[in-house]
C-alpha cells in the first residue's frame, strides 16, 4: 500500500474552460482520449461510440460545467448501463450509443447540482453560450443572495428569550 502511495502521483485538474468557441477544441479533444481509450474494448462487445464532435463537446460541457471527473462518470454509467441491457436482452447486434443515452446518466448524477434548467442531453439542439452564461448569471445571483442573508429572530410566543 505504502508502494502504491509512493508511485501515484494526484493531480487536480481544473475545469475545462467554454468562455469562446475556440475553447471546444479542449473538450473535444478529452472525449476524443475518452473514445479511444474506450474503442478497443467496445468494439469487442460491438458497440460504437463517437465523441468527439462539436455538438458532444457543448452537451459534455454543459452537463458537468467541464468536470474531467464528471464528464468521464456520464460516459461510464451510460456505458455501464447500455452493457447492462443488451445482456438482460440477450443482443449481440451492433449498437451506436447516441446522445439520448447520455440523458439518464446526467438526470440520476449531475441534475439536482446542476445550474441547468434543462438536460443538455435531451434538447434537439446543443446548448449554447448564451444558455451557459445565463446560467452562470444565475449562480451569481444566487450565491449574492445568499450572502446578503442576515439571521432573523423568531416571532411570536417564545421570541422574547432571543431579545
């Protein structure tokens, strides 16, 4: 254990920024590692999967606000999941994973977290920069309003001991 200790090595990796359009390159280019880290071994089970687009690149972001951890736990589950149902049906058919598939995995991890008011995963178009910023404005706003909250002191029967 103490070996393994020495030999690993952690890094924190900070979010994978989406401020501009050229910034989608670094998100497609982790879900292009991703899906060839993944390929071999799914090709074996015969399911194909096809990550590194621009439209799956804006979908990742969104979902996990580029989380490299939360990114790769949504390709995981969904995968863990699809594995899942072809054995219970028995399907030995080629299967291409699409972006409803990925609905689910965001829905049970990452929505009840998330600033999104919608499931990039489900929308027929991708989310844009403008909805990021919005939800952004969102959190902003939030987290003032949290800070300007003040402690009250009850009212009524009994409120006279906090006086």
């Amino acid at each position: 254990m103490e070996m393994v200790g020495q030999i690993m090595e952690v890094a924190e990796l900070s979010p994978l920024p989406y401020a501009k359009g050229a910034d989608l390159g670094r998100i497609r280019d982790f879900l292009l590692v991703l899906e060839g880290d993944l390929s071999p071994l799914l090709a074996q089970i015969g399911i194909n999967m096809k990550l590194g687009t621009d439209d799956f690149a804006k979908r990742f972001w969104a979902a996990s606000w580029g989380s490299h951890g939360d990114i790769i736990a949504l390709v995981l589950e969904t995968l863990i999941t699809i594995v899942r149902l072809r054995a219970e049906k028995r399907q030995n058919s080629r299967y291409s994973v699409k972006r409803e598939d990925f609905a689910e995995a965001w829905r049970l991890l990452i929505a009840r977290h998330s600033p999104l008011k919608f499931n990039p995963f489900k929308r027929f178009d991708a989310p844009t920069l403008g909805d990021i910023q919005d939800a952004r404005k969102g959190l902003e706003q939030k987290k003032q309003k949290e800070e300007l909250q003040l402690p009250t002191a009850p009212k009524g029967r009994g409120a006279m001991i906090w006086r």
